[in-house]
C-alpha cells in the first residue's frame, strides 16, 4: 500500500510518519513537503493520502482534485475540539483521521486505520461503478422501468417510456399508475401490486394489462414487480418506505400475434376436426401420437383407444405389409411420397391417396410421420367401371349363346356396379316368370335359383314399366318381394324384353349420377348383345329349316311324286285306270310331305298368345282332322291345358299320325294326365330303347317321322316342357310331357 503523506516542514511529524513504513512493511511511504513546490503532483499510484494538519500551503481540495478516488487521512496534534468542529464536516465516506500521537503509541492502530480508509475507497469505488452501470443499463434499457410508492404513485421512469408508450420521462411521475391501466385491466394489477406491497417480505409478483398510449391507443404490457425497503421515507412519518419496482415489456405485438396463432390453430383445429380426409401422426415405432375424428370414424374407434397402439393394432392383417412399407420409404428418403391405398377396413373396400411426409427436430433427425389421406373409393371405382364398360364391348361381341351373354355380362356388371351379388334373370317360354340365367356365387348362396312369379316384388315393376330402379335401402320399399330381405342396396336394370339385370349389395350405399349412367350404358349393351344373339339363333334356326325344306325338295318329296308320275304314264299308255289309286296314293303321299312342311315352318315363328282348353277338347279336335281309319281314341283326363294351343294341336296331330302309320289302322290310343303333364300312349309295337334315344336326340330316318318329331320337338321346347318314351302298359310307345301349366 503507498501511503503519501503531506508534512509542512515539521521534521518530527515527517520522521514519525516514515517509522510506520519500518513498523509495517507491506506500507511504502512518500514524505511531501509543500513548500517544496508542485513536485508532489509526479507521485504514482497513491493508495491512500496522510494530511498532517500543520500543512497550509496545499489545501484538501487540491489533493482531492488530483487524486478524486483516493483517501485521506487527517492527522490531528493536540486540536481535537478545533478539527471536530471544522473539518471533519467535510470528510467524505472514504476519508478518516488519527491522532498523532498514535503514529508512536499505536502504530498499528494507525496501519489498521488507513487499510481501512484504503479497502472503503475501492468498495465505494466499485459501488459507483456498479452504480454508474446499473443507471446506464436503466437509461438505455428497451424495457420500461418504474418505480412506484406503497400507495401506487409513480415515483421514477426509465426513458424507454417515450419509445414504449409515448410520454416523456418525468410526464406520469406524481400521477396515479392505475389511472392509466385498461378498466378491464385494473382489479387484477391492483390486487397483485397491493398483495405485494403490503406483504411483510420482499415478494414478486406477475401480471398482464393494457396501459393507456399517449395517442389514445392500448399497449399491452406484461410487468414483473418486486417491493423493495428504501434507505430514505418517501412519505409521510409513519410511512415505513416500501416501494414497488416494476420491469415491464411491451408485448402487444406478441400478444397480436399469439393471438393469431391461437386463431390460426383453433382454425386449423376446426379443419382437422371437420375435414372428411384422415389426419394422423405417428412416432418412429409406428404408434399413433394424433388422429382426427375422421381417422376415428373410419376405424369406429373412439381417440383415446387409439393413440399409443401401433399400426396392426388399429388396421386389418392385410394392410400392415402395404402401411409399414411406405412408412419405410419415407423415413428412408426424408422426403414427402404420394400413395395410392387400397384397403380392406370393416369388411368394405377403402381407396386413399395418402400423403406421407417425415418430422424433423431441431437437430435435422426425423422424429415422427405425419399423414393426410384423401379418400377416392368412388373416383378409383368409376374408373375402373369406365374401364370394365370399356372392355365390355369386345367380350359381349364374342358372345353366340345366351348362356354366354349371361356369364359375360354378369361379370362385367358385377365390376361396372360394385355390387357382389348380381345376376341376370330372362323371361321363360311361358311369360309367366323371371328365371336365372346367369349369377353370382353370392347372389346363388343368398337366393339360389329361384325364379320370380309374374308381378312378384320389385323386379316385375321394372320389367313392366321398363324404368330402372336404384335405392339404398331396398327394404322400405312397398313392394319388395322378402320384407326381411339383407339386401340394403340394389340397382334393377330393365333390359327389353328379354329380363333385368339385379346388381344389390349387403350393405347401405347411395348411388350417384355415375352409378345410374353407367348402370343405364350396361343395359343397352347387354340388352343389344341378347337382341343380337336372338336374332343370330332365329337365323340359324330359318336356316337349318331352309336345309331341310332344301332336303326334302330335292329328295323326299321328289319320290312320291316321281310314282305319281309313273303310274300316270303307265294309265295313259295302257288305258288301265287301276293305275290311278297308285297316282292318289302318291299325291296324297306328297300332300302329307306338304303338310309337314307347313307345320314345320309355322313352328319356327314362335309361340304366340297362351289360351287355356280341356284336354278332352284338344284331343278330340285334333284326332278328328287327321285320317283315322279303324283308330280308336279315349281320353282318360278332363284337365285344363295352358298353350299356344294351334301348336298344342300341331303336336297332337303328329303324336296321333305317328301312332297310326306305326301301329296300324285299328291302333288303339288314350290320353291322360300326369303329374305336371299329359302322356299320350298306343298299343302298337312300341319303340325300341335305342331309337327312342335317336328320336329324343333329332336322329330319325324316314320323312314322315323326321317331320313328325320335328315338329312334336319344336313345340315341346318352344313351351319350355319336356319329353321322354317309355313303353305303355300294351306293350307300345307312351309319351310323357311334363312342365305344363
């Protein structure tokens, strides 16, 4: 420590002062003599300053003016009244005095005494300086600084006010604070700056208001407040001194722009919450960390049973392989993909385009996926029902039977339509039912084969009315054929005259513009294929039946009339009219050829209106016409037959004809009723097992019984019956026709 000390010419005092540096060496002393002039001022690192109270020449002042920060020590000779009446007014915190006959009594003390001046000094010093900084921190802090009194009086403002609020620094000292804070705003600051003050510790407290702008406008400020005790009493004499120093931040832009973002995010909220895609987050293990109520809907799941699970808890076995595979692709290129999904959930197909995109933390490593799936099921089912139309065309054009007509127009309906159980159901012969030509395995496993009576359910009025049918909830309807029914949807499409088409599904499914359009497009074109197919077959029948008019033109008929022409020339050369009968019998062989003909061709027009008749009636009429020689007929049934009854009789006729040419002219014939038909037996020899086969297949020999079965066959199929030979109780041929009305 250098210790200066100031002597005026007192060689005793001078000497004394030095014996404290050979007292303590940690001291190094300096011995000024003023009237040695101003070489005093070139003395360096002065620690502390000894001022002997004989020096007149160099005042306080002086000295403090050189050395401002450095203290100074009086010593005292024998005036204590004088020096404690006059200078010691003037001693600053830092300074003190000895007297000065303790530099030989107690040198110690006086060593004690001026560290002690010397250690005040530095923390004086530091203090200022902390001082100094804390006030340059204050003056040039953005934060707003205030400082009020225990009754809410502003007291100090930091100049940030202007920049913050507007006023001037010293504008709102002496005013009220919460005079200026927002009415909604005022409770709640007062209540947290009074609990605060009024609080027997150091407290701090929090709050948030709205404090008047010098334009009029509303700063929002959020304020950290702490009370503190003052050295000085700011008010009244029972005033204990407390006072509130208050930070404050404007934080109105911050404030505008949370709120934002709460706007922003209740917003999106509302939009995740109410979208119709899928929303949801998963961590890197495939656990769900958010779903939206779309996801929950589709997995009719509530969230909370949700979240945590992995991925093959929540979707079907099935999907697990396709899922963890795009996760995969995302997390290993970091990038966003696009997918496609096609899904089974709950038994239904589902189709997503899915965008998956990875998370990534602050440190650049992804952390979660999060997902947005569109649904698309009817846009990818529209296309692939324009595609199915599309291909259609081609397969129905290869199609030559109605067998084929129906499998291939089934499949196609079935991809059109969506609906797994359809099929295609035709009028019968008769026009009295609906009857499957062709179905799915899941409309057969639910409705079997079973055909639909005349003007039963929905099917009939479509057929009738020719107007498709289209609801998603089949059931209501007033004239659904099973009221307990498990078809929910169903399309009914009418296809002409031939039948409809029936496209349903077990489950609820409203069909749109599309479905109705396309549904409309696959009946025309299957109803044109079956129109085509018809017409095709009706061809082909004419023209087998032109063959065999061609057949019988060049060779049957040509026989008959060939001994007519023989035995004619054989009467006109020899006169002998016996010849004749041989020309009758030929002629009239040749007329029964006609017949055939005739009766032929007239069966490939089709059957016409149905008429109901006893078989007594049809029987005997149709007996009467041909010629029976010593034939006998009985009738053993007076049932009622439904027919095209001029084929019915064209049937009987050849039944009747045949039985007489085989089984002679007395042949013996009886008629009856069977079980869902008629039998029509003879006593002559009968038909043997192997030609009975032939004649069942169409392979017959001879004119007259070509055209006879010809005939009886064309009927039979063109009624939708059916024929067998047996042999009769008299031991000759018995035809059984069953399936008749």
């Amino acid at each position: 420590m250098h210790v200066c000390c100031f002597v005026s010419g007192d060689l005793e005092a001078g000497e004394q002062i030095r014996s404290l540096e050979r007292e303590r060496r940690e001291l190094t002393i300096t011995v000024v003599d003023p009237t040695d002039g101003d070489e005093w001022t070139d003395v360096e690192s002065v620690d502390c300053v000894l001022y002997h109270d004989s020096v007149d020449l160099i005042s306080i002042d002086q000295i403090r003016s050189e050395w401002p920060a450095v203290p100074v020590v009086h010593v005292i000779g024998g005036r204590d009244d004088e020096f404690e009446d006059g200078a010691i007014a003037e001693l600053r915190p830092v300074d003190d005095w000895v007297d000065e006959d303790r530099l030989v009594s107690a040198p110690s003390l006086v060593v004690a005494r001026l560290r002690r001046a010397v250690e005040r000094a530095a923390e004086l010093s530091t203090a200022r300086e902390r001082a100094t900084h804390f006030s340059g921190l204050i003056e040039n802090a953005s934060d707003l600084v205030t400082v009020l009194d225990e009754n809410g009086i502003v007291r100090y403002q930091s100049p940030s006010i202007s920049d913050i609020l507007g006023y001037e620094q010293d504008d709102l000292v002496d005013e009220y604070a919460f005079d200026y804070i927002h009415p909604e705003d005022t409770d709640r600051a007062a209540e947290v700056f009074f609990d605060i003050v009024t609080s027997e510790t150091s407290r701090t407290g929090r709050a948030v208001f709205r404090f008047r702008h010098t334009d009029g406008s509303w700063v929002s400020l959020e304020a950290v407040g702490q009370s503190l005790p003052t050295d000085t009493p700011t008010g009244s004499d029972d005033d204990d001194g407390r006072e509130f120093v208050i930070i404050s931040r404007d934080i109105t832009e911050m404030r505008e722009t949370t709120e934002e973002l709460r706007s922003t995010r209740d917003q999106l909220q509302v939009i995740l919450d109410n979208t119709p895609a899928v929303v949801y987050m998963k961590d890197l293990e495939r656990r769900y960390l958010y779903v939206n109520p779309a996801f929950e809907e589709i997995f009719d799941q509530p969230r909370e049973e949700i979240l945590g699970k992995r991925s093959e808890d929540i979707h079907p076995a099935v999907n697990i392989e396709q899922i963890n595979e795009m996760d995969r692709e995302v997390l290993e290129s970091g990038e966003a993909n696009k997918y496609v999904e096609d899904f089974r959930i709950r038994g239904r197909r589902r189709v997503f385009f899915n965008v998956r995109a990875p998370l990534f933390d602050a440190d650049g490593e992804p952390y979660a996926i999060y997902g947005i799936a569109t649904e698309i099921t009817e846009r990818k089912e529209r296309e692939e029902s324009m595609q199915a139309l599309a291909e259609a065309g081609p397969r129905l054009l290869e199609c030559e039977t109605m067998e084929s007509v129906g499998s291939v127009a089934v499949s196609v309906a079935e991809s059109v339509l969506n609906q797994q159980i359809t099929g295609i159901l035709t009028l019968d012969e008769m026009g009295d039912a609906l009857r499957p030509l062709s179905m799915t395995d899941e409309a057969i496993e639910l409705f079997g084969e079973t055909a639909i009576p005349r003007g039963s359910g929905i099917a009939w009025r479509v057929f009738d009315t020719g107007e498709l049918y289209a609801s998603s909830d089949v059931s209501s309807d007033q004239e659904v054929l099973n009221p307990e029914t498990p078809i929910e949807s169903e399309i009914i499409v009418p296809l002409g005259e031939h039948g409809i088409l029936l496209a349903g599904s077990t489950e609820p499914r409203t069909f749109d513009e599309h479905d109705l359009e396309f549904a409309t497009i696959l009946g025309a074109m299957i109803q044109g294929t079956i129109d085509r197919v018809d017409r095709e077959q009706q061809l082909q029948t004419k023209n087998q039946r032109l063959e065999e008019f061609s057949n019988v033109l060049a060779h049957d008929l040509r026989n008959p009339l060939a001994v007519a022409k023989g035995y004619t020339d054989l009467t006109r050369e020899t006169g002998d009219l016996e010849y004749l009968a041989d020309v009758e019998e030929g002629v009239e062989r040749a007329l029964s050829i006609m017949d055939g003909l005739l009766a032929l061709a007239r069966t490939g027009q089709g059957v016409s209106e149905f008429e109901s008749a006893p078989l007594k009636q049809l029987a005997s009429e149709a007996w009467s016409s041909i010629k029976t020689r010593d034939a006998t007929l009985r009738v053993e049934s007076d049932r009622t037959i439904t027919a095209d009854l001029g084929w019915l009789q064209q049937l009987f006729e050849n039944m009747f004809r045949n039985a007489i040419d085989h089984g002679g002219a007395d042949v013996s014939v009886r008629v009856g009723a069977i079980d869902g038909g008629i039998y029509i037996a003879d006593d002559g020899p009968g038909i043997d097992p192997e030609q009975r086969e032939q004649l069942l297949e169409g392979d017959s020999s001879g004119a007259d019984v070509r055209f006879g079965f010809k005939i009886i066959r064309d009927v039979i199929d063109a009624h939708g019956w059916s024929l067998s030979i047996e042999e009769s109780e008299e031991g000759g041929a018995r035809f059984e026709i069953v399936g008749l009305r």
